[in-house]
C-alpha cells in the first residue's frame, strides 16, 4: 500500500505529459504531409473563391433585376436595394452551407483524435480502479 503506483496520475512527471503531446503533435503533422486529402494551399485558394462567387452571383443577380423593375415600374420603393439584399442573404446562406458541408468532409478525413488518455489508464480502469 505505502509503494504507490507508477502509472498512476499523481505519479507521471510533467516530462511524460510533455513527450506524449509532441509525439502526438508530430504524428498529426506526418499525417497532414502524407495524406494531403485537399491539395493544400491551391485548394484554399479555390474555395475562397467557390464561396466569393457563391456571394456575388446572386447578389448581382438580384441588383439586376431590382434595377429592370424599378426602370419598368417606378415607384418609390427602391427594388434594386431590396433584391440586393435579398441575393446578399440568399449568397450568405449559400456559402454557409457549402462551408459546413466542406468542414464536416474534412473532419471526417482526419486522424483519429489524440487520446486524452494514457495507456496505462485504460488498464487501471479495466482492473476496476
């Protein structure tokens, strides 16, 4: 009872925490260099572009067709900034979609999480700790 267990929380140095997160660390980034499941920096660059497009398209769309009623009908409501607006939100919405779906693929293709756990652990708790 009095020698206490070497795997124990109370007993791991800070040396062992500390070796056990870069080693986790390099592992992700070997991982990030071999695998490259989205082309790198080419790929961000498209896809900044995809969502600006994605915002500006309808935002145009709608200014033309505010524009071509409000020349059709006048009236003193302004349909240009309207239908603006309506395309900015519509565009928004868009983009957001298109993010979430993108973010939800590239989690699903990363490593598996880092264990906030010590293989020691899991066999202490196994004996019934």
């Amino acid at each position: 009872m009095n020698n206490p267990d070497p795997h124990s929380r109370k007993s791991r140095s800070p040396w062992y925490t500390f070796t056990k997160a870069i080693g986790n660390k390099e592992r992700r980034k070997i991982y990030a260099r071999q695998a490259k499941p989205y082309g790198g920096v080419w790929f961000g660059l498209g896809f900044a572009g995809l969502v600006g497009w994605s915002i500006v398209v309808p935002t145009l769309l709608g200014m033309a067709l505010g524009i071509w009623i409000d020349r059709q009908f006048p009236s003193q409501f302004s349909w240009t900034l309207a239908l603006m607006l309506a395309g900015l939100t519509l565009g928004c919405l868009i983009a957001w979609e298109w993010v979430s779906q993108e973010q939800k693929r590239m989690a699903s293709s990363q490593p598996p999480e880092d264990s906030t756990r010590f293989p020691e652990d899991t066999s202490n708790q196994e004996e019934g700790e």
